[in-house]
C-alpha cells in the first residue's frame, strides 16, 4: 500500500500561485495526516515479523557499546579526514566491522550498508543499515552526546531501529509502532505552539549553507529554546518527549533510517525538509503532530 496515494493531487502538487496562507495550511496539516497516519496503517497492514531481530539490535548495540567506550575514555584518537571533510577514526571503523560480523554470523543473507565501509548485499529482502559513531565530532573532542545508530530495512522501508548512547547509558527502540528508552515506553510531547518549543539541530550553520537561511533564523528565533544538542542525541531527546522539533538540513541514508521508525514509533511525524517521504531524504525535520506542519511552513516560506 502506498500511504501517499490518497492525497489529493491538489495537495501533491501544494498549493497554486495566490493560495492563502490558511490554504497552504490546510494542505499541509492535511499532507502530514496521511503522511504519519497513512504510513502507520499501511505498515500495520503489512508488517513484517520481527521477533527474530528485536533481541539481536540489542546484542549489536551492547557489543559494539563495549567496544566504543574505551576508547571514548582514552586518549584522543587518531583522526583522518574522509572525501566528504568528515572525520573518521578507528573506533568508528573497528565498531563497524564488528557489526558487520556479527550480521553476517547470524543472518548471512540479509545486506548491510555501512557508513565506513559501504554496501553489500543491498537488494536484499532485509538490510541492516550501520552508523557506528553517530556524532563522530563530538566522540573526538570528548563530548558524550555521540551515539551509534542501527537500522533494518524489509524490502526498502526502515521496520526496525536503534539509538544506543553506551556513554548515557541510554537504549532508544522503535519499530514505527512504538518506542522505548532503556524499556520504557515514551511518547513525543504534545506541544501546539512553536513558541512554546525546544527546537535542536546539530549545526546551527548548516541551514544557511543547504537550505534557507532566513527561514530557519526566523523559525529559531520564534522558538522559546533553541540548542544544538544535536546529531542522534537530539532525536533520542524529541522521541522521549524532553524537546519539540529536530532537525538536520543535510543528512546521509546512515544518518536516517534508524530515526524513522523511532520518531514514528513515539508518535512523531518525521519528513525532509520540505515535508516529503524522508527514507530517502538528504535532510530531516522531526516533530509532534500538531507543530510538525507549522515547521515545515516556516522554513519554507516560499512553499
């Protein structure tokens, strides 16, 4: 089932040059329902079983958790700078291929793609997609806000997904129906008004370089609290119901597919940034129901 196959093509095409405010609106309160709601029928109509892999996230998190901490807590290592100007050390590498063994032990036939070492196997039915240091910045300065993000993927959608902070101590899960923290089942907050809101983003420069600028400068500056309490940390803390509105204006597939069913799993809406299907996305805005859409209309003010 598609979710987005009823929205109007009013709607898929927003709005017509002259649109109200109030229109444009409309269609985007209208397009997040179906978006959040339409989504979560079609992936309870079809939902896979996932009982073999719930314990195993759980077994990959806390093995590659006791090989990050250490050397988190020792000297600083060695960093390279890959292709992209991101760093990379061999904590990130060494945690990854540790994953990946263990994936390939358990399931040999399911794919992985990695953000070390790239892909394998992705046409398969099930994909487990691996960021090994989410925060990679903050891992090499000393900062604990760092994460590891696991994912899998049943036939291109994201089922199942972890955020494991193993400095915090904290276990996030989400299956796209529902989320816990360390077993606890959690909820986004139910925040209305953007001016009441915890808005987080990893890198309060990154909106001028990728996306609009002024927008984002205007919606921060409406916002009761803005902090770059960010990468998956930031997620963690809007899925449990401590801040409104996350967002990144560019991200990669490993960055994404582990928060989509986590953020939807605590009832959250999470799109790109112009509010669209964010699986394959390059960039992410993740909020509660009623001021997602608010979000989405601030940053893009030109629709």
């Amino acid at each position: 089932m598609n979710p987005y196959a009823c929205i109007p093509a009013t709607s898929r095409k927003r709005w017509a040059p002259g649109a109200s405010r109030l229109q444009k609106m409309r269609i985007l309160v209208f397009e997040r329902f179906v978006l959040f709601y339409g989504y979560s029928f079609s992936l309870f109509m079809t939902r896979p079983d996932l009982a073999p892999f719930r314990s195993f996230i759980v077994e990959l998190a806390r093995r590659s958790g006791e090989f990050l901490r250490p050397w988190f807590a020792g000297a600083a290592p060695a960093v390279e700078i890959k292709a992209d100007g991101s760093p990379v050390t061999a904590a990130d590498r060494g945690a990854e291929a540790l994953m990946r063994a263990m994936i390939a032990e358990k399931f040999p036939g399911h794919g992985v793609v990695g953000e070390e070492s790239g892909g394998e196997n992705t046409g398969a039915e099930w994909v487990w997609v691996l960021d090994p240091i989410d925060g990679t910045k903050s891992f090499i300065t000393g900062v604990p806000l760092w994460g590891t993000l696991i994912a899998l993927k049943h036939e291109g959608r994201p089922v199942l997904g972890a955020i494991h902070q193993p400095v915090l101590g904290l276990l996030m899960l989400g299956d796209g129906a529902a989320a816990t923290l360390n077993g606890r089942p959690v909820r986004v907050r139910e925040t209305a008004r953007i001016e009441d809101a915890t808005l987080l983003t990893s890198d309060p420069l990154n909106p001028a370089k990728y996306q609009d600028g002024p927008a984002f400068a205007a919606l921060a500056a409406r916002a009761r609290l803005v902090r770059t309490w960010g990468d998956c940390h930031g997620y963690l803390l809007l899925a449990s119901g401590r801040a409104d509105v996350m967002l990144d204006p560019v991200m990669n597939p490993w960055d994404i597919q582990a928060l989509v069913p986590i953020v939807r799993g605590a009832g959250g809406v999470i799109t790109d940034w112009q509010g669209r299907d964010p699986v394959n996305a390059g960039s992410i805005v993740a909020a509660g129901p009623a001021l997602h859409p608010q979000v989405i209309a601030a940053l893009n003010p030109r629709g």
